[in-house]
C-alpha cells in the first residue's frame, strides 16, 4: 500500500529534488547497504556498489511502477543485480563450496530446522562463516529470507525469478549450509 509521504517522496524523486533524494537514502539507505555488503567482500567495493546502486534508482525512478512491488522491493532489485554484477567483473578470487557428492542433499528438512530454528550466538557466528563459502546468489538469496526477511514473491521479483524456483533453491541452500556448518565445526 502506498501512503501519502511514499506518493509525495515519489514524486520529488521523479522532480529530481535533492530534499527527497536525501529522504530516500535516509530511509533506505542502510538496508541496501547492508544488502550489498553481504555479498561483495570489502567496505571500499560495497561502497562502491551502494553508490551504484542509488544512482542507478535517482536515474531510473520513473520506471518504478508501485503495482509491480514495493518501492524497497524495487531498490533491492537494484541492488542484487548491481552487486551480482560487480563481482562478474572484478571476478575477485573466491572459493565456493561445491556438493560434489551429493551429501547436501541427504540432509534431512528436520536437520535444516535444528541448525536454522532456534539459533544461538554460537549457531550465528557458524552462519556467518558458512556463508561466505557460497555463490553470490545463492548467499544472497538465504540473507535477503533471513536478514532482510523478505517473501518468496519479493525475493522472486529481486531475483527475476517465480517462487517455486526461490523455494527450491532456499531449501537446496539451507541444506548446502547446513553441510558447510558441519565442515566448519569438525
């Protein structure tokens, strides 16, 4: 639903004026950040990418159409593809971990829950260092569900995706983390 300050902010974003540019970053300016950070490594590279991103949506805002998504939804979008595509091109050297045996996928859903459910300090910490041995997309699928707990239907939309395929892909990468967690803890 869109209120009267998002039609007002709307519309002097689309005027250009810096008074609503500023709003914009104020009110969102740390959840894409945050987003960003979380897939591309370094605080110089996901400046870097932040101010892309916030570029990319002053320059494109009057393609936003509130009936496709939310206006964060849309500027997450931005920021998923702007990140995606900086770590193409700098191709930075990154080691994923990749289930060549399969074993990800004999984890049962009721294992997923045990690690992912009622998580202490100790579990999160696992998490974090997990998820830095996954691809990009998949790291940023799992931190826009848990961190940014975003739908499928959102998540779908960043991703250019359908939910369905973000619900398999979300339980294949649970369980390829939950892999990564035991690796890390052995």
């Amino acid at each position: 639903m869109t209120t009267e300050t998002d039609i007002n902010l709307l519309q002097g974003l689309r005027q250009q004026s810096p008074k609503a540019q500023q709003q914009l970053l104020e009110r969102y300016g740390n959840d894409v950040y945050a987003q960003v950070a979380r897939l591309v490594p370094g605080t110089e590279n996901a400046e870097e990418v932040y101010q892309d991103v916030f570029i990319k949506v002053f320059n494109n805002i009057k393609r936003y159409d509130a009936e496709k998504s939310a206006l964060k939804t849309w500027i997450s979008r931005i920021a998923y593809n702007e990140a995606i595509s900086y770590l193409r091109h700098k191709k930075l050297p990154t080691i994923y971990y990749e289930d060549h045996e399969g074993g990800a996928e004999k984890i049962s859903e009721a294992e997923v829950e045990t690690t992912f459910g009622r998580p202490n300090p100790e579990t999160v910490q696992l998490i974090r260092a997990a998820l830095k041995h996954l691809p990009p997309d998949e790291r940023a699928i799992i931190t826009m569900f848990y961190y940014e707990e975003m739908s499928l239907k959102e998540i779908a939309y960043v991703t250019e995706s359908i939910p369905t395929t973000v619900a398999s892909k979300l339980s294949r990468t649970r369980k390829k983390l939950c892999k990564i967690i035991k690796m890390l803890q052995s």
